[in-house]
C-alpha cells in the first residue's frame, strides 16, 4: 500500500508554530510526512521527532523524509505516550514547537482493508494501530443497546442514537462496512437516504466518526496530549492543533486556553481558502488553534 496523505493548512501551520531554522520540533501525528518535510526544510540545523501510531505511516514517513538523514527522529506509538517515555529531562532538549494534525488520514480512508470508510466493503476494523486488540466490529457486535447509542451521541453528535443502536442490536452480528452503513441508512427517511447520494452527509457517518474515535481512544489521548505538551515547550514556543469535528476544537479551544503555560494566539481557529478545499476537499472542515509558551519564571 502507498500511504498517501496531502497535510492540511500545511504553510500556516508551519508559520503559526513559527518554525526557524535551527529549531527542534515534534509532530505528534506524521502521517507521510507532509509537515515534518516543510519543517525540515527551513533549514539544515532543523531537527524533528516524528511520531505516528500507526505503522505504515511511519514506514512511509521514513522513505519519504531519508534524505534528511539523522535529522529526523522516528517514533511508533500513541502520541499520549510519548511524553512518558522521555523522562524528566528529554535528551534531545525542549521543543521550540508542537504540531498535530489529528483524526483520520486520507491514506487510511482510502485503503479499504482498514475499515474506516463506507464507500467500499471491507471488514469492520478501524484501527490506527493493527496491533491493538479492539476493533469497531467488537463494538457493534458485543456493546448493549444503551452502550451503543451513548456512544453514537456522544462522540458522533448522531440525534437518531437510540434508533440505530435499536436497530443494529436486532440485525447484528456485522462484519462489514458496507452492511453497517446500509442498515444506519434505514434509520432515516427515504428522503433523506436519497439526499445522502448527493452532497449532503451520508446517514452512516456520524457513527462511523463514533465507532473510529471509540476503537482508537481519540479523544482520551487528545487530552492528554494536551495536558502534557506545554511543559515540553521551549519559553516561546508554539503548539499549532489541527482539528476535522467539533469534539476535537471543543477539547483543543478549551485545553490551550485553561493551560497555564500557554497564551492563546488564535481568538478564532484558522480555516483553509477556498482554493485550497476546491483542491483537497477533505479540508474543509479543518481547523487551527495555535498558543505560545509563557517565558520561564525566574527562581
């Protein structure tokens, strides 16, 4: 498989972090190493950790940042574990920035095996770490009917929970992407299903969004990701988070700004041009949050 991922709101993330040559940095979700390559190329002392829980990204993210040699720093893993793992005093020093880019990759969208999308049948996986035991098919199949429409409600905002936990708990067992889809998509009107065939949302996708965060634990490893960064910031550093739903930017706004160590640079998220979701639709809904470490107290 090639893993392809186009960064999103690549040049203002790289500017709002405010990457200087010279500079170490850590992107927390690598993907194929979009952002890590403009970062690396400010300059020949820039240096980077780059991490991913995933670990075809990471394979592709080496292939395609080789050239930048020692420079470059690899770590598989979630990055809620990441900072546990350096100890109290990193080696390779403070971060001068923090970039993350969260939620789903094109590249894993766009594999069918991996079970994160609807538009192909595949097996009800969706796991950003293969290696991990539980699978969205473990959910649907084994959650009661209360369980599962607490979590369609809260982690995919879906109105019609109860409804489609009702009905999947009748039809199950599951197994594959496209009959999960196709039973959410008779929850809803006829006219509904038939907007979903346009621009409109589909029926499923709000599930699918719960089921994939629940599998993956996204939004437990997003706080404490952020409750942990600031302090692994240099006193003027940045932390630039790109989100794709309102649960990440609620959690993002709100950490940044109750955060100590932080000032919050963006009042309101940065949103991409129009050019460039007319060139990646898969931007639109993405937004940036950026906050700067306070200077350090003197003793």
């Amino acid at each position: 498989m090639t893993f392809s991922h186009v960064p999103v709101l690549a040049q203002a993330l790289i500017r709002g972090v405010g990457v200087r040559p010279g500079g170490l940095y850590l992107d927390a979700t690598v993907g194929g190493g979009g952002h890590s390559d403009l970062i690396l190329a400010q300059g020949r002392e820039t240096r980077v950790v780059a991490i991913d829980r995933d670990p075809l990204a990471i394979a592709a993210a080496q292939v395609a940042l080789a050239d930048y040699g020692d420079r470059v720093q690899f770590w598989q893993g979630n990055f809620a574990d990441y900072f546990q793992t350096l100890g109290p005093v990193p080696a390779l020093g403070k971060f001068d920035g923090i970039l993350a880019d969260l939620g789903v990759s094109s590249a894993q969208l766009d594999t069918p095996e991996r079970g994160f999308s609807f538009r192909h049948e595949a097996p009800l996986d969706m796991r950003m770490d293969p290696s991990q035991g539980l699978t969205a098919a473990d959910i649907i199949n084994t959650y009661d009917e209360g369980a599962l429409a607490d979590l369609f409600f809260t982690y995919g905002e879906e109105r019609l929970s109860r409804r489609i936990a009702r009905r999947i708990v009748a039809q199950r067992p599951f197994h594959s992407t496209t009959a999960l889809a196709n039973t959410i998509a008779h929850c809803y009107p006829a006219a509904t299903r038939s907007r979903s065939r346009g621009k409109a949302i589909h029926p499923a996708t709000r599930v699918f969004q719960a089921l994939r965060i629940a599998v993956n634990q996204e939004l437990t490893a997003l706080e404490m990701f952020l409750a942990q960064a600031p302090a692994w910031l240099t006193p003027g550093g940045r932390i630039g988070i790109i989100s794709f739903h309102s649960l990440e930017d609620r959690l993002v706004k709100h950490r940044l700004r109750e955060s100590a160590l932080l000032t919050v640079i963006t009042k309101k998220p940065i949103v991409p041009e129009p050019e460039e979701v007319a060139a990646n639709p898969r931007a639109r809904s993405a937004k940036l949050r950026l906050a700067q470490r306070s200077a350090e107290i003197p003793a």
